[in-house]
C-alpha cells in the first residue's frame, strides 16, 4: 500500500476544514504548517457572533448576481485563509506553509482554478507565510511562492480571487 505524499496529507486536511465553511456558494478550508505540525486552521464563514449565509439561508453576492473574483466586500463571510491567518501569531507563520482547498456549495466539486483573493494574498504575505498549496485534483496542486505575488503586485494590475 502506498503511503500518501505529505504535501496531500495537508491539503486532505485543510479539505476536511473546509467541511466546517458557512458560505452557500463555496466553501474552503486553509491549514497553515510549520516544521510539520500544524499551527492554525480556517474555514469560510461569518464573523463570529454573526449569522452565517446557511443560517439566515441567503447569499448576498449571489442575490446581487455578484460574478466569483469581485466585490468580496458584500460578502458575511472571513475567507478560510484568513481565518488560519487570525487564528496564529506571526512569529509561527514566519516560513510556514499554508494549504488551501475550496469546494463548490451545489456540487462538492473542487472550485477550478482556486486562489486566494487580493485580500487574503496580502494577509498571508504580511504573516509571513513562504508558500502556498492549492489542490486541484484530489491528487495534483499547485505550488505558489509568497515572494511571486510580492514582485508580481497585482493591486498594479487586474484584480482576481475566487
């Protein structure tokens, strides 16, 4: 029986997480790992003490027709990058890897072409994160480094997210 590669392992993990997500559209859980123990974790969902999309049963970006990557200021919810990022002090963030998983609400389908948004991107370079692990199968991911999206500014350029 073949063992299951690390980098998989966590982003199964942080797949788990994203069980915990609120949103009515996707949801996504993020892990954040350091020296090989994990030091935080996320999910999409309300601020807490708020109600979530599920609980008061309505999507507001979706009501407003609001397209994916846009006008992530209308939505309740905390990305689960976000969330991991609040959950841990920097000085254990600094060097550690964070993994990151979405699923669509409807279908449980992995979202295609899953990233971090503009907002989310610059908290995790703020924390002091080195590298990025989105899954796009349930066996293949790409690898993101920090430092690509601090020379590669998109707050220059066109705006994306998920």
């Amino acid at each position: 029986m073949l063992r299951r590669d690390k980098i998989n392992y966590y982003l199964d993990i942080a797949d788990t997480v994203s069980e915990r997500g609120t949103c009515l559209r996707r949801n996504f859980g993020a892990i954040i790992v350091k020296n090989d123990e994990i030091i935080s974790t996320g999910y999409t969902g309300a601020p807490r003490g708020r109600k979530n999309c599920i609980d008061i049963n309505v999507c507001i970006r979706e009501k407003m027709c609001i397209p994916r990557g846009q006008m992530y200021e209308k939505c309740r919810s905390v990305h689960a990058e976000a969330n991991a990022c609040l959950s841990a002090a920097r000085r254990d963030m600094l060097g550690a890897d964070l993994f990151l998983v979405g699923r669509e609400k409807t279908t449980g389908e992995l979202v295609k072409g899953a990233d971090s948004c503009s907002m989310c991107k610059r908290l995790i370079i703020n924390a002091g994160i080195k590298n990025v692990f989105v899954r796009d199968t349930n066996q293949n991911y790409r690898f993101i480094k920090v430092e690509d999206w601090v020379r590669n500014d998109e707050s220059l350029t066109e705006q994306t997210g998920y």
